[in-house]
C-alpha cells in the first residue's frame, strides 16, 4: 500500500477539526433558539411541532458527528499501531480508493458489503 502516512494522518485530523466545529455551530445555533418550552404557549402547534422536529434533528446530528470523531480517533490510533489501511475482519489491504473516500474505514470493501446484507 502507498499511503503516505503522515498525509492521511493530517486529513484525518483536518477532518476531525471539521466535524468538531460543525457539531459545536449545532450546539451554539441551539442555545441561540431561545427557550421552547417556555415560548410554546404563545406559538401555534405546527410552529412548536417545527420546532421539537429541528431540535431533534439537531441531536441526532450530533450524535452522529460524536460517532465520527470516534471513528477518526480509533483511525489515527491504527495509524500509531501500524495497522491502519487493513480490514479488522479479514486481514486484507483496504483498497486506498476506499480509504480515500472513506479514511477512518475498518472493512475492505468485500466485507463491508457482507456487513450490509446482514
């Protein structure tokens, strides 16, 4: 494989830096909303229901960018151990296509798809 390590390395931890201030804009657009339960009696329905729905959509996102930065973090430490670019199912080199569409990948490609299916 010709992954230049330190390359990955610094888009991994560009990428990172990305998801932390998108997941923080969310938090801080949050705080920024005001008070919903306390503003409910004087919104219509559809407005308060508009409301819950984006605020959900909000944690959700989050959550999601805190698994990502897991995913990030688990990928630099294969970069530090020296496995990084191999499937921790089969053992088998990541194609560096896939890597580089998706860098804090653990399945090749084949493994991936069998994981789908399930």
């Amino acid at each position: 494989m010709s992954i230049d390590i330190e390359d990955r390395r610094g888009e991994l931890l560009a990428m990172r830096d990305r998801v932390l201030r998108a997941a923080q804009d969310i938090v801080e657009d949050d705080k920024d909303d005001g008070e919903l339960s306390s503003a409910a009696g004087d919104q219509h329905l559809a407005d308060h229901a508009s409301e819950m729905f984006d605020r959900e959509v909000d944690e959700s996102l989050g959550e999601n960018a805190d698994q990502l930065v897991r995913d990030i973090d688990a990928a630099l430490a294969r970069l530090d151990e020296g496995t990084y670019g191999t499937c921790t199912r089969c053992g088998q080199p990541i194609p560096e296509e896939r890597l580089d569409a998706v860098p804090y990948a653990v399945l090749c490609v084949s493994c991936k798809r069998d994981e789908e299916r399930r």
